[in-house]
C-alpha cells in the first residue's frame, strides 16, 4: 500500500511549475534536432575536419567533438553531430579509408 504523507497538491495557491522556456531552450544546443551522429576514429586535425563540414555539408552540424584518445594521442574518436543522413553518409564517404 502507498501512503503520501504529502499535504495536498504543492502547486496549489502557488506558481506551477513551467519549464516551456526551459524545453524551447537556444535551439543550437537543443540535442532532439540531431538526427544523426557519427563516431569517428581519425588520426586527422579536427580542423580539418570542421572545415571539411564547413565546405561541404548542406544540412546543419553540431560541432566536433573529442570523445576519446588513445595514450599516446596519435588517435582519437570524434563525436560529429550532423542533422541529415546525406551529410553522414558524405562525411563516411570522403573520411573512410
């Protein structure tokens, strides 16, 4: 049996709780509008990298970003956030060996 030792409802007689503004957030770091990612493994400069997404990609990127390195930093594995599955598939194409 569940017991609710609270007192009535919380919101009442006060304000309730509204967290639109919190969802709506800058909509450039609202993470539910990538639609697609891509973990790279890469020996080549992020900048390279993010240049390439710059000249090239049609849809919108989120950035590069460093999600693990081996010990002796000559690899590591990107986090690309990318919103189309045609960018994806052209950064595989051009960045896979």
């Amino acid at each position: 049996m569940f017991l609710d030792r609270r007192k009535g409802d919380r919101r009442v007689g006060g304000k309730k709780y509204d967290n639109t503004e919190h969802r709506a957030g800058n909509s450039d770091h609202n993470l539910r509008k990538w639609n697609c990612g891509i973990l790279h493994q890469t020996t080549v400069h992020m900048g390279e990298i993010e240049r390439w997404l710059l000249d090239n990609a049609k849809s919108r990127w989120g950035g590069v970003g460093l999600d693990s390195f081996d010990e002796a930093l000559s690899s590591k594995v990107l986090k690309i956030m990318i919103e189309s599955q045609y960018d994806k598939n052209a950064f595989i194409e051009h960045f896979s060996l």
